[in-house]
C-alpha cells in the first residue's frame, strides 16, 4: 500500500481550503487520501481531528463566505455563554446573515437570515453576531432560568461582553419575532454583577419563594469603614451575606482557607453567613429558604451601621 505524502506542517491538524492546498502544489489525489476527510465541500481535515462542535466550527470557519456569521447557540458557544447540555449538544451549527442576503445551504449548517442587526463581532479570527444579539436568538429556545442566566452572564462582574442598555436595545429590536415575549420577561430578571450561574440560580429561587431580592455587588466594611469583602448576595439593612460554595470551594485549600477567613470578617463586621451549596439549591431548597427567611425576622430590628 502507497504511503501519502506528508502535507506541509501548517496543514496537518487544523481545516484547510482545497484550493489553496492546490495553489501550493499538492495535487487532488492527494487531498483525496483516506488521511483526509470532507467536512464540508472544499474544505480538507486530519481524519483523526475530532469532530466535536469546536471542531466542526473551525471547518466551516476556513469556507465562511464574508457576509456569514456564526449566530445563536454556535455563537453563544463561542462567547462562553452558559447553556444547558441539550443546547450544548445539539450537533448543528448556526449561521446567519443579513436580509436581503442568502443563507448557507450546506449539510450540518442551519442558515438564518435577519432583518435586525447583527452588529458583528470577531473573535479569535471567528466573526459571529453580537453577544446581546445571540442572547435575543437565544430566546427562542431556552428556558426562562436559563436564559437569565445567559444574561447575567453577559452582563457579569468581571469582563463583561456587553451592557444591560445593549441588551435591552436589542430586545428592542426584535419587534414580534419568536422569543420576543421570553426576551422581554428575562430581562426584567437580568442583574449586572454576577460571579457564577449558580449566583443567578440561587437569587431566582430566592426571589421566586417571595423573599426580597437580594442585592448583587455590595462591598462590606468592618468598623473602622475599611472593605472586608463583596458577598455573592446581600440583605444590606439585616446584613446577611449569603455566600454560594462550588465545588472549588471543598477541593481547592487555598479557595477554603480565604473562604473561612472571609467568613470571621463578615462575622466580625456584624453580619450573618448563610452558606449554600447545589445540594440546598436542587434537592432541599425549602431548608435554605426557611434560613433566610428566619435571618430575615431575626434582624429586622437592627441598628443602622455606622
């Protein structure tokens, strides 16, 4: 059996354009070899790369026609935009374009095209549509909590990819369009400032029992007015922080030490810690809620700090 020849090291673990390999001289029964595959028509791979959806992004990456862009839940991949596993792995991906342009007909692509805007960004050299216009496409197929949770990501505390003016301009925009309604009624629940989903999760459920909102973003002072910390959530006039624990918080020993060391300045500040862990969220919620509410009565009464 004829051993291929070896392609040029840049061609050998990311997709290439056929064409462009032609122009370098590596003839056509060479991008036929079996150590190849067909993605998509023109485009050449390793067939030993991978072909998770990253991977099948980078192929149609290499043949994306200038007016395309990476939309709805492919973009919200490729923002980092929390989703849930069902969205994550729905095996398709997403492009639009611009009305009056024609969406891409291509197998294992499913082409949109709008009439709002897209506002296009580029990231890592991918282009794809806004991180508020992929919220608005997001709308259509995710769930009230989770596509608060997709918001509060795009509005989070550290580098966040758009502002809540932004997001509320393109829900604006949608007009009647599908989702429209849902957009509308998440982002009266989208707050600015949030650390993690679970943060999000845990406030909703908080807000949803009837308690009060907690406030997101709160810097706590000890005595002497000098900042000991930002709880995840805060009852500023009971002071009670409630304070969400990932797993991190247990495997991690240094996380641990700052977690019990940020708690004794809470406490030492006059404050209740209310901790929560997923297991009080998902499986005993009625315990955390009796908690707070019971903080809640307790210091009601309390002197304004100083």
């Amino acid at each position: 059996m004829t051993r291929a020849e070896p392609l040029p090291p840049e061609l050998r673990h990311e997709p290439f354009e056929a064409a462009a390999a032609l122009a370098r001289g590596i003839s056509r029964s060479r991008l036929r070899a079996s150590d190849l595959r067909v993605p998509h028509r023109g485009v050449r791979v390793a067939a030993s790369a991978g072909d998770d959806p990253a991977a099948r992004i980078a192929a149609y990456s290499v043949h994306m026609a200038s007016d395309e862009y990476f939309s709805h839940t492919t973009a919200a991949l490729l923002y980092g935009i929390p989703l849930p596993k069902a969205a994550e792995g729905a095996g398709v991906i997403h492009v639009s374009v611009q009305f009056p342009a024609h969406p891409p007909q291509v197998r294992g692509i499913v082409g949109h095209r709008l009439s709002v805007p897209i506002a296009p960004r580029t990231r890592k050299g991918l282009r794809m549509v806004s991180p508020a216009r992929t919220w608005t496409q997001l709308a259509a197929v995710l769930g009230h909590d989770d596509l608060v949770i997709a918001g509060d990501y795009l509005v989070k505390r550290k580098a966040p990819l758009c502002t809540l003016e932004v997001l509320a301009a393109a829900v604006s925009s949608m007009g009647p369009a599908r989702g429209a309604l849902a957009a509308r009624a998440a982002l009266r629940d989208v707050r600015c400032g949030t650390d993690s989903p679970m943060e999000t999760v845990t406030r909703l459920l908080i807000v949803r029992a009837g308690l009060p909102e907690p406030v997101i973003g709160f810097t706590v002072t000890d005595r002497n007015g000098d900042p000991v910390g930002t709880p995840d959530l805060a009852y500023v006039a009971e002071r009670i922080a409630i304070e969400y624990q990932g797993s991190v918080h247990r495997t991690d020993e240094r996380v641990f030490a700052d977690d019990i060391e940020r708690r004794i300045l809470f406490e030492g500040a006059g404050w209740q810690v209310i901790l929560v862990i997923k297991d009080h969220v998902f499986r005993n919620p009625h315990w955390i809620l009796q908690r707070i509410r019971e903080a809640l009565r307790d210091r009601a009464d309390l002197p304004p700090s100083a």
